[in-house]
C-alpha cells in the first residue's frame, strides 16, 4: 500500500515543525505540504489531494471547519488544536480523531493507524460501476434496478442525495461523495459541491453568471456547473 499523504494546516510555524518531527518517525506516512490559513490550505488540498489533513481549528481568515466547507470532497480529517470545546462539531463533520495540543506521540500513532485502516477499508469496499452495471435504488417501499448509465444527475438534498434517472429519483441517505467515488468518472462529473452530472446526459451547454454554465439534459434538467468547476469542465470536455 503507498505511503498516506499528509497536509499539515497550521497558522504556527513552530507547531508545523513539531507535527514534522512526530511524523517522521512513521515511514508509512509522506508529508506533502503546509498551510497557514484557510485560503492557502483550500489550494493546497485542491492541488496535491491529501490522504489526511492534519487541521488547526483556529486560523487566519476563519477555520478549519471553514476549510472544509470550501472543498467538493475533503479528505480525512484528524484535528490538532489547543482547545476542547470543538470535539463534538469535529466528530459531526466525521473526524477520524481530536488531538489536543501538545500532541502526544501515542495519540498521534494512534490517530495515523485509524486513517489507514479508513483508507484501506475504503478502497477495499471502492468498484467503480460502468454504464452497464446495474444499481439497485430504494426509496421508501419504492425500489428499481437501473442501469449506471440510465442516472442523469445526482442533486445534493439537505443530508441526502436524489439520484434522477428515467423521469424519476429516489431519496439516498448517502453522500455525494460517496455516491461519485462509485460512479464511472469517465461517465460522471462533479459540477458543483451540490451536483453530480451524467455527461452523455447532456445536450446542450450556456453560459451562466458568474463564469460558470448551464447543462442542459436529455431529460429536460438543467445542472449549474460552479465558477470553481467551470475550468475542469472545459478541459474535461476540449479536443
């Protein structure tokens, strides 16, 4: 198995070089970059796709859990902060672990071993699904079997996903990122934090505000592609 990839995030240098100086004694991890506040650390996480994030929750210009919001899919996340008082938001937004600052060696083995166990269990349960292969969906007592290929978009729906396939959709309590990680991604592009789109599905594209576009499907649908995804959707798509 390769080495986890660790971004450590940090407004204090000298916090940084500890974290550096623990890890290092785990070969089985590779840290590939810093940050010091919430911008630098939205980058570093969009550029190089961490494993894990080593997270401050106080930072300049917000959070860490501000760093989370600003990322289509975050990583795992173990928290490293001077302060306790935030350990049942963490665990809510699925921390694999809160270490409390100064960071005890133990804790912090034991905090590495739980992202790799994550991760292996991860790629262990992880078939991607092509156009042919079926799905089984329910949604209540309604229940369908449909092929991958037949989903036009996903839509994020409060805690839920709705999966649109046929005129219809059904009520998934999964996360989009869970649901894309299944999903062809020669088939399947993220539009948006909120969106997931078929693109065989697609028939026509417009410009939208803001720099983005507008996808409209066979179906009749139409799916925002973000700001921030209008590039990658450029490139995905240019001969």
């Amino acid at each position: 198995m390769s080495r986890l990839r660790v971004l450590l995030v940090d407004d204090s240098r000298l916090a940084r070089s500890e974290l550096r100086t623990l890890l290092a004694a785990h070969p089985e991890v590779e840290v590939v970059g810093e940050a010091d506040d919430v911008d630098s650390a939205v980058s570093a996480c969009e550029a190089l796709a961490p494993d894990l994030l080593l997270l401050d929750i106080q930072l300049p210009q917000g959070s860490g859990f501000d760093v989370l919001e600003r990322l289509l899919s975050p990583p795992a996340v173990v928290f490293c902060t001077a302060y306790d008082a935030h350990a049942v938001r963490a665990f809510e937004r699925n921390a694999l672990d809160y270490l409390l600052k100064p960071v005890e060696p133990e804790r912090l083995k034991q905090a590495l071993q739980r992202a790799l166990d994550a991760r292996g269990e991860a790629e262990a349960q992880r078939s991607v699904l092509g156009a042919d292969d079926p799905v089984f969906l329910r949604d209540g007592e309604r229940c369908w079997f449909v092929a991958a290929g037949e989903i036009s978009h996903v839509e994020m729906d409060g805690n839920y996903a709705t999966v649109h396939f046929r005129g219809q959709h059904a009520l998934l309590t999964r996360s989009l990122a869970s649901l894309e990680s299944r999903l062809d991604p020669a088939l399947f592009f993220r539009a948006s934090r909120g969106a997931l789109v078929n693109l065989r599905h697609v028939v026509r594209v417009d410009p939208a505000v803001g720099e983005g576009y507008t996808l409209t499907l066979r179906c009749g649908a139409e799916v925002e592609v973000s700001r921030r995804q209008a590039r990658a959707f450029r490139e995905r798509l240019a001969l």
